[in-house]
C-alpha cells in the first residue's frame, strides 16, 4: 500500500477526504434507505431496476444487490408485470407522480399499501429513473376502521340517551334503539322485545321493512306480538343467555317459519338484554347483506346497556306519571257531610284530564246522594289559570243542570284578583272564602239551623 | 293508522228518523270499544248534531264509522258527509251561536268541544265533510274485548311464527 | 219508525211528561204539542219533565224544551227539568248548552216539591 501523504499533492489529498466523506455519506444513507420499513426502489427510464432496498428485495425473495438490471417481468406474472410496467410508463413520460391506497392479499391475509411513485426528473424535466415507496398502512387502516366502527356505536349510544329524552312511550324509544342498532350493523330490519310476567316475550319495537312487506295487517299484528311463546332462532338467545349469529337460517335447526308476506331471513344476530344479569328480553337484527360477524355482535352488545337503561328509566317514568295521577285521584273525593250536602275538597293542579274525572265523580255523587247543595272548595288549589277557571265553571254550571245549587268555596284574595283580571265571569255562580261560609250557605239554603247543646242537663227538663 | 277487525260501516241520513238510527248505531259501538258511559253520550251527541246538520242543510248524506288504531290506541271515527250548499264561512261556522237555519247554533262548535278531533272539508255548492275522532282512554278501566272471530285468524299467524 | 208516544199526565196540580230514552225529534214535537193542549185544559202550576231516562239531549231537544217552557210561562204556568243523568249534564255544559231560565231538579220528588211551594195564582 502506499503511503499516504507522501507522493500525493495537497489537492489530492483534499480530493480523498471529500471522496471519503461521500462514501461515508452514501454508506449511512444506504443504510438509512435499507432499513426503513418502507419498500423503496428505483427503476430507471427503460423500467429496469436500478436499486431497491431489504424490505422491498425480501418480498421478491431476493437479495437487494442483485435487483440491478432486473425488471417485474421477472418477478411478477405476466399481465400483473405488465400492467405495472404500463403504469410506470405512464409516469415516466408524462413526468408525474402519483400516490394512491391498494388492496392486495398475500398468502391469505390482506393488506393496505399506500404507493407512492414519482418519475425523478433533471433540470430540463427530462425524466431520469422512477422512484417508488410503498408503506404498508394495514395496521393504521385497521384502527381507523374500529375507531369509525366504535364511533359509530358510541353515536348510537348518545342517540339512545337523547332520545329517551326526547321519546314519550318506552315503544318510542324502543323503536329508536333499534334503529340505531340497525345502523351500526348494516341490517335490514329487525325487533326488540321483554319477557313479561307470564315468562312469554312481547315485541316493543318492529322495524319497517318487517312490517310493510308481511301481509298481516297492521293493527292485528300489534295483538299477534305479544305474549308470545319463546321459541325459535330468537328464543335460543333468551333461554341459552347468548348472543347468537346465523348466517344460513334457512338450515338452523331452530329456525321457525315466518308468517306470509314475510321477507325471507338470510343473516341473523341476536343478543339478549340484561339487566342485574338476569335475562330480561331480547333484541334481534336481520339481513345484513354478507352475514354478521363477531365484531357486528360486540357492537350491539355494547349497546345493550343503554338500551336498557334507557327504557328501564322510561318505563320508570311513565309508571311514575301513573302513579302520580292515581295520588291525584285520590285527592280529589267528593264527600257528603250531611244529609243533602256534599264538599269536594280540590287539591292541586286541574289539567283537563283531572277535571273530566272529577267532573263526572262529582255529578254521579250529587245524584246519588241527591243532595239539593255542593260545595266546590278550592283552598289547595294553588294556582287558577283560564283553563282551570274554565274547567271550574264547567264543572259547576253542569251540577246546577242536574238542579244541584253550587257554592264555590276557598277563593283567596290572590284567587280572586287572578280571576278578575283574568275576566272570568263568576257572577252566576256563589262563591265564597272559606269552606265555613260555603257551609253556612248551605244550611241555609236546606233551611237547617245549628243550635249549641243546653247547657245543663236540668234546664231542659222544664 | 289501521283499520282493525271491529268493523266499520255507514248509516243513510235522509229524514229524522234516520238521527236516531244513528244515534242508537253510535251508542253501539262506541259501548263495544269500551269507552265510559259520559264519553258515549259525548260522542253519541256530537253525532246528533252533527247528522241533524245534515238533514237540515243538505237534505240528505251519509255517516261512515269506523274504529281506528295509532300504537296501542283504539278509538271510534265518525265521518259526516253531503252534497249540499256547503258552509261558506269556516271560522263563522265555528262559532257558538252562530247558525243560518235558526237553530242553537251550537251543532259543529259543540261537536268540537265534545270530541278529540275533528276535521271539517267544505265548498260551497259541493257539500261538507265533518269528521270527528274520540280516542279510547285505556286507563280509564274497561278492557278490550277482542272479537272472537278475529281471534282465530291471530292465532293461526301465532303458529306461524 | 212510527213516533214512540208520550203521553203527559196530571199529578195534583201539575202536569208531568215522561221523556222516553231516546227521544225521536217526531216525540219531542208531539211532547210540546200535547203540553199545550193539556195546559189549555187545566189550570196547573206548572209543568215537571221526567229526562231520568234520557242519555242524549242533543240542541234540537234543549231548545224544544225551553220553547215549550216559555209557551207554559205565557200561559202562567212554570216549568222545571227533573232527573237528568250526570253524562248527559257534562256533555249539554260542553255542547255549550244552556237551559237558560228554566229551572232544574235532582228528580220528580223535588221538582213537584218546589212547584209545590210556589203561590197558586187562583189562590188556595
């Protein structure tokens, strides 16, 4: 070897360490460019490989030095090497790039390649070699399918909780879960439904499709849907406790017929409703075009909750509206105090569905008491609007028909001045301000007097 | 909304006699959905009045009934039609009092208040349509009586699945 | 349908019609026809209407019955509505409804008390 340094120019030995240098540079970037996960090669103008990196040599099954001067007709079959040879073509001459997402499947699994090729141009534009970087985005693809997926389920749940806000019957909002359920799995139709007492399942929600396209008319159908026998594809999933997926009903042992006029079931999922962990109904979908798969039944199982939650809370509701108007019920009893007289205490808010109750009580009572008085006392009636005063006078002038005279009894001085103002007209009617002075009326009206006791017993005997 | 199994039907009005033919027809079936003693004499008399109108202004028409369904709601629909001079002024028409034939005036306002819904079709020299709808209040104890021989048919979809 | 008659009856000094269930509007012109032949006849106080019976009272039957009762008042006699049902007061109080001055009574018992009470013009 010769020495260094001696024999050599200044500039030479400039010019060594600057060849150094690069080669070091080129190493490091060779090595860079190797061991990126990217699969990276460049062709030159005529489509031959001039370069290519591990990545991209291992899925040839070759080794990366050896690619130079090869082409894809070597490693790919015909048409497949063709067409990519036409495409590259297509960018070398027209000096573009391009950058695009492919499906393809390799040994039975699939895969998302994002591409990315551009033709490497010199400072006229003339097109020099082909550049080409595929980045294997499976992975990403996949989380960006669940997060949609996921998305979509938790939009599902928000609906389900706005709705129940929104929906006035625990059907209502039963109809909206199923919806929702529907969208989240790309089914056609399908129902939900409780087990009631007697152990047999009542359907509270039936989509569409199910019902235009069976030949039952509509209002039989609604008796035909409760109280049904558990059995069938959907009854498996109330006894057994499970979700279940079907995707070839017709061959299910447990398959039952469908009634006429019925769409014919090509896919099934059904997931029982829980609650406490017992079983307490059921939903089922139908018809996804391809089948269901396990990601379709997680999706709906996460639903589960909030649906039933959400109708739990809205049968809560309506039980405790119900409740609500029975105490109201019972506040308002028409009572007689004496022979001929009846007091109907009122308490609380009149709506117009309060008053016809009242009203009626209050007239059949005045009938079968026969009583010539009635005394409509309104002390806890906190507040009087024109539609209370109307139901009031109402009430009033349809006893007085029956020949009954009415007192209207408990009109507060904030009562009164609300009615006055409000231009209700009570001047065919007695009104009182306390039930005492109603009372008073009354008697009077009977031609009864009260007289105290005597005082002693003796004073009597004279 | 459906038609259920109940039935429906229609009465001829052609004379005062016919009222009451309606009127007894009404009473029927409106007992039979179970609604409560008052609120059969309101719908019995919204109908009254609602076929005298006919009789007196039109001459003649005709009732159609039907029972009507909406989720689990059962009511009774009447629906009141003629080919006579038809009512010139809706919103007149509707109000107490008022009445072009010396009467009370209290026929369609009253036939309002009486029942849930009404809707009222009219053109002058064509004729009218007055439909009126009462809505059954389950809560309000009687329950449903099914008609026997409807039930024979739900079953036989019951066995269908 | 031939009209179900009605007939009106004296009980003391009074005269007392009996409204049949379903009144035709045939009845009820025949009821106002009769009323004022018998008022003619006797010399009453005044004339009780039985509608204990009666489930519907439509606009056609009230304002009969308040013609009929202003006639009985120009012929010095005063008319009292006996006996009608709860159903049919809600209903007559909806419809709008009004009996105007005639008097009402919870049943015949207490109408013919109240004429009863009433100074006889003839003087007894």
């Amino acid at each position: 070897m010769k020495e260094r340094g001696k024999g050599k120019t200044q500039s030479s030995v400039r010019g060594d360490k600057v060849r150094l240098a690069l080669e070091e540079c080129q190493f490091r970037l060779g090595l860079l460019v190797n061991y990126l996960p990217q699969k990276i090669f460049v062709k030159d103008k005529d489509l031959t490989y001039l370069f290519c990196n591990d990545s991209y040599a291992r899925d040839l099954n070759i080794k990366a030095e050896n690619i130079a001067g090869m082409t894809d007709l070597d490693f790919y079959p015909k048409d497949l090497a063709e067409k990519y040879r036409a495409d590259d073509k297509r960018l070398i001459d027209t000096a573009g790039s391009e950058l695009l997402q492919e499906r393809y499947t390799l040994e039975g699994q699939e895969f998302v390649v994002e591409t990315f090729k551009k033709a490497i141009t010199d400072k006229d534009g003339k097109t020099i070699c082909l550049l080409g970087v595929f980045n294997d985005i499976t992975e990403i693809k996949q989380v960006e399918m669940e997060a949609i997926k996921k998305n979509k389920v938790l939009n599902a749940i928000n609906t389900i909780f706005r709705e129940n806000i929104k929906c006035d019957t625990e059907e209502d909002l039963a109809r909206t879960c199923l919806v929702a359920a529907q969208e989240v799995t790309g089914s056609q139709f399908g129902f939900i439904g409780e087990l009631n007492s007697a152990g047999r399942f009542d359907t509270i929600a039936l989509s569409n499709p199910g019902w235009d396209a069976c030949q039952v008319a509509r209002g039989e159908a609604t008796l035909l849907i409760k109280d049904m026998e558990v059995r069938g594809l959907w009854g498996r999933v109330i006894q057994d406790e499970r979700s279940l997926i079907v995707n070839k009903p017709k061959t299910h042992p447990d398959r039952v017929g469908l009634p006429e006029g019925h769409p014919p079931l090509t896919s099934f999922l059904g997931v029982p409703l829980k609650h406490g962990g017992r079983t307490i109904g059921m939903i089922a979908l139908a018809n996804k075009p391809d089948g269901y798969e396990i990601a379709d039944q997680e999706a709906v199982e996460a639903l589960v909750t909030p649906i039933v939650e959400a109708m739990r809370s809205k049968l809560a509701d309506q039980t405790l509206a119900r409740q609500a108007q029975e105490i109201l019920e019972l506040s308002t009893p028409v009572v007689q105090v004496w022979e001929g007289v009846v007091v109907a205490p009122l308490i609380g808010v009149l709506d117009s569905q309060r008053t016809y109750r009242f009203m009626e009580r209050f007239l059949e009572r005045i009938v079968d008491t026969e009583s010539p008085v009635a005394l409509v006392d309104i002390t806890g009636v906190p507040t009087v609007d024109t539609e209370t005063a109307q139901h009031l006078i109402e009430a009033i002038t349809a006893a007085r028909l029956l020949g009954t005279q009415v007192v209207l009894t408990g009109v507060s001085p904030a009562i009164a001045q609300t009615l006055v103002h409000l231009g209700v007209d009570l001047s065919d009617i007695e009104t009182r301000s306390s039930l005492v002075g109603g009372l008073r009326v009354a008697l009077n009206i009977l031609g009864l007097e009260i007289i105290r006791k005597a005082e002693s017993p003796r004073e009597e005997r004279r | 909304m459906a038609e259920l199994g109940y039935g429906n039907g229609h009465i001829g009005i052609a004379n005062e006699g016919d009222i009451v033919t309606v009127r007894k027809t009404v009473r029927d079936k409106a007992g039979l959905l179970g609604f409560n003693p008052i609120d059969v004499t309101r719908i019995v008399t919204a109908a009254s009045e609602l076929a005298r109108n006919i009789v007196r202004y039109a001459g003649s028409g005709l009732m159609n009934w039907r029972v009507i369904e909406i989720g689990d709601r059962l009511g009774l629909e009447l629906s009141f039609e003629d080919q006579g001079p038809g009512i010139e002024d809706l919103e007149q028409a509707l109000e107490p009092g008022f009445t072009t034939s010396g009467g009370l005036g209290l026929g369609l306002p009253g036939a309002k208040r009486l029942m849930d819904e009404m809707e009222i079709k009219s053109q002058k020299g064509r004729g009218t349509r007055v439909m009126i709808r009462k809505w059954f209040r389950r809560d309000i104890v009687k329950p449903l009586r099914v008609d026997t021989a409807n039930k024979e048919r739900v079953q036989r979809f019951r066995k269908a699945g | 349908m031939m009209a179900e008659s009605v007939s009106v009856n004296k009980i003391r000094d009074v005269l007392l019609v009996t409204v049949p269930p379903e009144p035709e509007d045939e009845t009820i012109a025949l009821l106002q026809g009769k009323v004022l032949q018998a008022m003619e006849r006797y010399e009453v106080k005044g004339l009780v209407i039985d509608i204990s019976t009666v489930e519907t009272l439509d606009s056609y039957f009230a304002r009969t019955i308040i013609e009929t009762a202003q006639m009985v008042r120009l012929m010095g006699g005063r008319t009292i509505v006996a006996g009608m049902r709860p159903g049919v007061a809600i209903t007559a109080t909806q419809l709008g409804l009004t009996l105007g001055e005639l008097s009402t009574a919870l049943n015949v018992d207490r109408a013919l008390d109240l004429l009863g009470q009433e100074t006889f013009k003839g003087g007894h």
